[in-house]
C-alpha cells in the first residue's frame, strides 16, 4: 500500500472524515504527485522552494482562495503524515503561509428597506426618542457602533450640523449630519436632558444609565424584531448601508473614506463592488433594451 492510500485510510478510519472530505483530500494530493512526476521531483527531495513554486501555480490557476488554502492544507497534513511514518525529515509546506480567505461582501440595506424599518418604529414606545435618534444617526453618518456610544453632547453642533467621534487608534474626525438626524437628536434630548450631562454620556438605557455595547446591540435586534421584518440588522451593517447608499447617489470614493474614517482606500473600495451589484440590477429592470419587445 502506497502512503497516499495510507494516509486516506487513517483520515477515514482514525479521524473518522467524511467521505467527500476524504475525496477531497485524494483529488488535492494526487495532483500534486502527478505534478512532481512532471517536473522531476520526489516527495523526498520536494523543498521549500519547490512549495513557493507550486503555491504560485495554484495561483495562476485563478482558483479560489479558499480553494488554494485547502489544497495546502491537505499537503501539509500528508507531509506531517509522512514525517510520523518516518518516510522523511521535514514538512516543506510548515512555513508556507495560507492564503488570506477572500472576505463577502458586506451586507446593506436597500433605500426602500430602511424606509420601512423607519416606518415601523413603535412611536408609543417608552424609548421611542432614543431609538430613533439613534438610528438616524447611524444612518446619516456610518459612525461606528463604538463611535455613536462615545458621543457627548458637548461634541455635537447643532448650528453647524457637526459633530466629533473618536474612531480606532483615538484619532477624532468630524462627521456632518442632516435635518432628520437632528431633530430626532433634538427630541431625544428634550426628553431626556434631567439625565444627559454636556461631556457624560449621551446616550442612556431604560434605567437611566448609559447605553453600553451590548445594550445597543438589544435595541437593534428588538427594533428588527417589532418591525416582524426577516432583516438581519447589526450597527455595522447600517454603516455598510450608509456607504453603499452614498456611492450609489455618486458620492466620491475618497469623500466616503474620510466620512468613514478607513486609513486605506481600499478598505473603502469594497462598497463599490456592491454599489456595481446595485447598478446592474438597476440596469437590468429599467434600461428597455432589456425589457421584452
């Protein structure tokens, strides 16, 4: 029995791996044997280098990250296989890193979506100026959630439709906000201002404390929840949203980062695949050269 063979066994008998994975695992090194009999080599005098090479021809492949990353990691356990059975000395693919899992996209809200979760705020609700101060916010700015939970009042003008956050690495920016946002600030504060110091917190939960992390995340999930609506909403999802709408209304890139805060523009660049997703479907119902003749 050959150590391929020998391996698959123990992967089935010994890990108890399903049979697709198994499968999975004799496709990826049987190509790779196939691909040492085509360049001379030998299990035994494969180096790293020779990894490097064969990691680049993955590449070239245009396989999928995650495809890439498999097959490496199926080699690198029959490498430690073979060093147990004491076949060779060393594991060529231990210091080869694994590709970066390519990241989905991020998830939004379409306009008409947002317009119905504001719709659907319980306006008897005892909170109610809260929470839709809060989301308006979100919304108008694509504040992070950590950034919103700083606020103070002193950090907001009113008169100017402005205000200060302290995004990652403590660097603070200014972040314009509309007439929606403000009132709805406005309202809340009017109600609430016996317990909102100028430089405490600005934003308070149902006992009069402030609003922590996990207190937020429970007035999205029960907003979502009183809206009886199947989104899966979270506050980074509504800045996702906040971009993709921004650059869907031609908004220009380097604008949307410095309102977002991103240090790299290709952070922010990721929108604008699900801004061209949002266009083509825009395209594709309304332009008439697709519509039936």
């Amino acid at each position: 029995m050959d150590h391929l063979e020998k391996f698959l066994q123990q992967l089935t008998y010994q890990r108890n791996l399903s049979a697709h994975t198994v499968d999975n695992y004799r496709r990826d090194i049987s190509e790779f044997l196939l691909f040492l009999g085509e360049e001379g080599l030998s299990i035994e005098t494969f180096k790293y280098m020779d990894a490097r090479n064969y990691l680049n021809m993955l590449y070239r492949k245009q396989l999928k990250k995650s495809t890439v990353s498999r097959k490496i990691s199926a080699l690198r356990s029959f490498y430690n296989h073979l060093i147990d059975k004491g076949a060779i000395s060393s594991n060529p693919f231990t210091s080869l890193p694994n590709p970066k899992k390519e990241k989905p996209l991020p998830g939004f809200l379409y306009e008409n979506e947002v317009r119905g979760l504001f719709d659907s705020l319980d306006r008897n609700a005892k909170m109610h100026e809260r929470d839709l101060a809060i989301l308006e916010l979100f919304y108008a700015t694509g504040m992070r959630a950590s950034e919103l939970l700083g606020l103070t009042l002193s950090r907001i003008d009113f008169d100017h439709g402005l205000l200060k956050v302290v995004g990652k690495g403590n660097k603070e920016r200014i972040l314009p906000f509309g007439t929606h946002a403000s009132d709805a600030l406005k309202c809340y504060i009017d109600k609430h201002q016996d317990r909102i110091e100028a430089d405490g917190p600005l934003w308070i939960n149902h006992r009069g404390g402030p609003l922590t992390d996990r207190g937020l995340r429970y007035v999205i999930d029960m907003l979502v929840k009183k809206s009886a609506s199947d989104l899966h909403l979270h506050p980074h999802k509504i800045r996702h949203t906040f971009a993709t709408h921004m650059l869907n209304n031609g908004a220009d890139l380097r604008a949307v980062q410095e309102l977002l805060g991103h240090e790299s523009l290709s952070t922010t660049q990721k929108y604008t695949h699900v801004s061209k997703e949002q266009l083509r479907k825009t395209y594709l119902e309304h332009h008439p050269a697709n519509q039936k003749r």
